[in-house]
C-alpha cells in the first residue's frame, strides 16, 4: 500500500499538468498510426506515386474512347509500343480463319469524332509491336488523330511470321488471310462504342510481306481502302508457291495479266537501292500493274506520263543524315495524285526514316511514315458499309 501511494500523488501532479503535456503526445500517437501502416503498404505506395498521374491521363482518355471491353484491355505491358494512346487487343474468326490484331486509339481522339483508320502490316521475323515501334505510325496517330489497327501473324500459319502473300489461297477475294484482314477492317468500322471510324477513310501498309500482302489487298478490296502504301514488296500475284518466292522477291517471275482486276486505289510505293532481299527493279513492276489495272478501265491515256525529281543527300552526310532519293509521281485525271514511287539511295531491307534500334529500321530518312500519311490523307473512298456484304469470307 505504501508503494501504491506515492503513484496516485505523482498521477495528481500529472493529471494537473498533463492535459498540457498530453495533448502533443495524442497528436503525436495519431501521426504515428499513419507511420505504422506506411510499412505495410510500402509496395502500394511506390506505385502510387508513378500510377497515380497514369490512371488521370487513362481516365481522361478513356471518357473520350470509352468502350464497352473490359478495362483490362488497355493494360500496359513491357512490350507496349510509344504512344500516349490506348493500346488494345482483340481477337477476329470468321470462316476463313483466325487472327489475334491490336488496336492503337490515339491521345485525346473522342469517341464521337470519326477517325481515318490505318490497317499496318507487319513484315517477317515482326510482330505488331516490332512495327509499331520502328515505324512510328503510334506517334503520327496522336498528332494526326487516326486509329491504327496491327493484324498479327502467328508461328502457326507461317514459321517466319510473314503474311502468305505468295500462295495462290491467299491471293483472292473472299478467301484466306485476305478475307481475314478484310474482316478485321470490317469488325473495327463497326465497333461504335470505342471510335466512330470514317469508313471514306480506310488505308492499308505494309513492309515486306506485309507489303506484299498490302497489294494483294489494294488488287481484291480495291473498294475498302482508299489509298495504300508498300513498302519494300514484290509485285502482285509475282509468285504462286513458296518455291518461287525467292525469285518473284529477286524480280526474276513475271505476273500473269491483271485483266480482271478493278483499278487499283491510289498508291505509294517506297523501296530501297541497296535492298539484298527484294530487288530495286520490283517497284517499276508494281508501277506497270497499278497502270495496267487504270487502263483497263479509261482506255489508257487517263494517267499521264510521270513527274520525276531527285533531291540529293542531306548535307553534311553523317550516319543519321537524310538519304537521297527520287520520286515519280503519276496524276489521276483532274490532277488527283494516283502513283508515287521513291527509290531511296543507299536504303537496305528497312522502314525508311523508322526509329533507330528496332529490326528492319533504318532512321535516316526520307521518312516513309510521314510521307505515307501525307499521301493518304488527300484520299477517300466509298465507304465501306457499302460492301460490307459482299465477300461470303467476311
């Protein structure tokens, strides 16, 4: 008992003073709670910091391309290409096959603006995201507000990942990879709830297989896209088994007569000098078919005989200095632009003016992403509910 009194004395002199002395304490013991729970919530809190402004600029793009997929569609991954967009991905079947495809909806596009639509094609040992990056169509969609749609070939169909441009099941309407593309088109014009696409505003390009497969596009949906862009291919219909591939991409098989093909969209054409896998001379090759298919159906004559200009190489010529190169350009009647070719001196089997690191990318330019754009945007075409019906192959 007597070691109990001196501690209600002592509790007396506090409770006199301690409502003074206690209050910071109290303070002090709620500032502590917080620091308790941090510990716990450590990796949280790292994200925090770099996820919080992430989620702002998603939320604010979402409510302008807001879809009815599920928010995890966007989600961001190591292998997301650049781009301040929304990059989705999907999968299409339809009776002539299967194909996954990502969809990239540019930065601050609204839902209810109607958007030209690019259908990029990636070459072989590529994926949609190899392209995405050395092309940099990502960022020309952010500035320029157009949708980009990236088909995926699969190990599957092609151990190479190159589109089967060369087989005869993959070089008609209404069958094979064709189709499938044409499909894939077809189901993004009609998703209305992420984007409203201009379906006047359709284009289709593509490197090396892809654009090979660009053209066989351009020859049998010549109605679906309004202008097409190639880049490093071979000729329409140049080979019909993987045999004779090689020779068609060296320029060494000849075509068959386009006489049955409807003229095809205005077109692109960019190839490379110094290009070991396909010959320089395909690009004339190409240039007589879109003419042969023009002519079939004006009689000859319409399409006027070529403007050619050269520009030299940047100077002072570095590693990263502009190439030299010149174009042909060919005028539809009433001087709409039908044709252009560039041959760009020095380039090998690369994306001209594409980022530097990437495969099959060579940053100097002239920049064929650019230029292609360019070239596009002059161009529109009957939309595509108009035949959205025709092919049985989707």
């Amino acid at each position: 008992m007597k070691a109990l009194i001196p501690r209600p004395v002592r509790s007396r002199k506090r409770r006199s003073a301690v409502p003074r002395l206690r209050v910071p304490p109290m303070k002090m013991s709620t500032v502590k709670l917080p620091r308790t729970k941090v510990p716990t919530m450590k990796s949280p809190k790292a994200k925090v910091p770099t996820a919080a402004p992430k989620p702002r600029a998603t939320k604010a793009s979402a409510k302008r391309t807001r879809s009815g997929s599920s928010p995890a569609g966007p989600r961001p991954s190591a292998d997301r290409p650049p781009g301040r967009g929304t990059w989705r991905q999907f999968r299409y079947s339809g009776l002539a096959g299967t194909r996954s495809y990502r969809v990239y909806v540019p930065f601050g596009l609204r839902r209810t603006t109607r958007a030209p639509l690019l259908l990029a094609l990636h070459g072989c040992a590529q994926n949609s995201v190899d392209f995405a990056t050395s092309t940099r169509f990502n960022q020309l969609a952010d500035q320029h507000g157009f949708v980009v749609v990236y088909p995926e070939q699969t190990p599957s169909h092609n151990p190479q990942r190159c589109w089967n441009w060369f087989r005869p099941s993959n070089q008609f309407r209404s069958q094979g990879e064709p189709a499938i593309l044409a499909g894939i088109v077809r189901r993004v014009a009609a998703d209305t709830g992420a984007w409203r696409i201009d379906p006047s505003r359709i284009y289709v390009t593509g490197l090396s297989a892809g654009g090979a497969m660009a053209l066989v596009l351009a020859a049998t949906y010549p109605e679906m896209f309004a202008a097409v862009g190639v880049h490093s291919a071979p000729p329409y219909r140049s080979a019909s088994s993987p045999a004779n591939a090689m020779l068609a991409m060296r320029g060494r098989t000849t075509a068959p007569p386009l006489n049955d093909v409807a003229p095809m969209p205005p077109m692109i054409v960019f190839q490379g000098t110094m290009d070991g896998t396909i010959d320089a001379g395909n690009t004339q090759r190409i240039a007589d078919q879109w003419l042969a298919t023009h002519a079939g159906q004006t009689g000859g004559g319409a399409v006027g005989k070529p403007r050619t200009r050269s520009s030299d190489p940047a100077r002072p010529a570095t590693s990263r200095s502009r190439r030299g190169y010149q174009v042909s350009r060919w005028s539809l009647p009433r001087g709409r632009s039908g044709l252009e070719v560039w041959l760009v001196a020095g380039l090998g089997h690369a994306w001209s003016g594409g980022s530097a690191g990437p495969s099959f990318s060579d940053p100097r330019g002239p920049r064929a992403s650019t230029t292609m754009w360019r070239f596009f945007s002059k161009h529109r075409a009957v939309p595509v509910a108009a035949v959205s019906t025709s092919s049985k192959a989707g």
